[in-house]
C-alpha cells in the first residue's frame, strides 16, 4: 500500500464503517492491509517511519486527525510502548491539546493534558476521560454535571438541556447517546418529548433507537409508513429487535432488563454501523473506539 492508495485504503474503510451489512471480521482484514504495509515500509508518509519527529507528528495531526489517530494506532500495535511515548510528546504540546484528549478518552492507562480544550468535540473526550479516572471535579460546568450523570449522581435531564444550550448546534449524538443508555422508559419518553422541539423528525427516531426502550416500537412501526421517514424507522426497529422478526416477552428490546430469552434476542452478527452505539454501554471496559484500528477492544480478544 503506498501513500497514494491510502486515501482510497481510507474511503473504503469508512464505507465498511457505515455499513448495516458490513462485520467485525471484514473490518479487521480490511485494517491488516495497513498493518502489512506499514510493517513493511510501504507507506511513503513521515508518520509511517518507525523514528518520526515531533514537527511531522504534528503536521500529521493537524492535517487529518481521523487518519492519522489510525497509523498511531497501527504504530502501537506493531511496536509495544509507541501509544504511552507518542502521548507524553501530545501532552508536552501547549498550543493543541485535541489528539491527546482523543487518546485519554479512549485509553485509560494513558496520561490526560493539563488545559481543556476550547473545541466542542474535545472537550466531550476530556469530560470521557476524566470520569473514566474518577476526576470529574476537575471539569468546568456543564461537563462536570454530565460525568456526575454518567457516575450516576445527578439526573439527567437537566444536563441534557444544559448541554443543548452549550452546543448550540454542535453534533448531539457523541455526548447524548452516552447518558441514554442510563434512562429507564419514563425518563427516555421526558427526553423523547423534549428534543420533539429541537430536532426533525429523522433524528429524533435515532433517538429513539438510542435509547433501547422497547416502549418505542410501536411509534417506529407507525412512522416506517412515511415513505421519507420509513428507512430510518426500520433501521431503528432493526436495532431495537436485533435484526429478528419475531417478538419478545413484553416487546422487550436489548438494552432493557431482559428475560431468560435474550441471547436468542441479539444480532446473531453485530452489523458494524451499529457497532458503536455498544460502545456506550461498554463505559470504562472497553480501550479505542468503536471506529479504531481493526473495531478497538471491547473485551479481551476482541
């Protein structure tokens, strides 16, 4: 693989990501093609050398964060140590601290930064990070309020509206799919009827989806008759069933306190675009993300 196929490696490897159909098992021998080439020496990038320099480290970062997170990612895994020593040289960095929250938040053994950072999406990895380690008070409001509700110490709706108002249109799903995974059928509905006012009808059945609440199923059965909502309805439905026809006691979905019956309940084959929304449930046992080099690691072996 030479650097100039690593765009079209890159574009593949986001369409399987995507992908309702796609597994765990494509992804892993899609992300061996980079593992084989950087192994080799066959990618003609500075990040790609085994001795790389602060400067081109940088540049790598500030070009294509998404990219270049995914070679030190393969760095890591062919030379043991490279994620701990590549962090302490993004912490040592004063003037941009988002790589190196992006790695706190998805590897707990790593050190955080010592300033939170000024963009949106960072300081949710900063708020991730720093709950993972019991550190919540060292968050500015209204992160801190999040992690306490991810601690399970405060309720939730208050900080889903305080958050709503931070964003101001920033992307929700990074920071709300989180607390949805705590709430039990009243509260999910509350939320549901609250973000009725704020999002379009397409997004609030991912909500709905989000949420595991298998009280949900009948509005999503009655939305998929709307031609210009039904793919969203059904992929919601999919997910809350486990890609099965059949129903369960109480139409009971796999993120509620289920019966004896749930392992015939669950995706025989996670689908990889659903992949990451267990991520959320996983809290501090998984290390990467659902998106990392050959799908993270959610448990040992995986």
């Amino acid at each position: 693989m030479m650097d100039d196929t690593l765009d079209l490696y890159l574009a593949q490897r986001n369409t399987l990501l995507a992908d309702d159909s796609a597994t765990l098992a494509q992804l892993k021998a899609h992300d061996r093609q980079l593992l084989s080439a950087l192994d080799q020496g066959q990618l003609m990038l500075p990040l790609a050398a085994r001795q790389v320099s602060d400067e081109d480290l940088f540049a790598a970062l500030d070009d294509d964060l998404d990219a270049a997170l995914l070679l030190v990612e393969a760095r890591a895994r062919l030379w043991p140590g490279e994620l701990m020593r590549i962090q302490h040289r993004l912490v040592a960095r004063a003037e941009d601290s988002r790589a190196a929250w992006w790695l706190a938040a998805h590897y707990a053994t790593l050190p955080c930064p010592f300033l939170f950072p000024e963009q949106w999406d960072a300081q949710l990895w900063a708020a991730r990070a720093l709950q993972r380690r019991n550190r919540e008070s060292m968050l500015p409001e209204p992160w801190r309020e999040w992690a306490l509700v991810m601690g399970g110490q405060r309720p939730i709706q208050p900080v889903v509206e305080a958050l709503w108002a931070e964003g101001d249109g920033q992307p929700w799903e990074s920071w709300l799919a989180p607390l949805l995974t705590l709430v039990d059928g009243k509260e999910a509905s509350a939320l549901v009827n609250w973000l009725a006012n704020h999002l379009d009808d397409t997004d609030l059945i991912r909500v709905m989806g989000l949420s595991c609440q298998g009280r949900f199923l009948p509005w999503l059965a009655n939305m998929r008759h709307n031609e210009s909502l039904a793919d969203a309805a059904l992929r919601e439905v999919r997910w809350l069933t486990g890609g099965q026809s059949n129903r369960f006691d109480g139409q009971q979905v796999w993120g509620e306190h289920l019966s004896q019956d749930v392992c015939a309940q669950l995706f025989r084959r996670l689908p990889l675009g659903f992949r990451g929304r267990l991520w959320h449930w996983c809290g501090g046992a998984v290390q990467g993300a659902a998106t990392s080099l050959q799908g993270g690691e959610w448990c040992l072996g995986s």
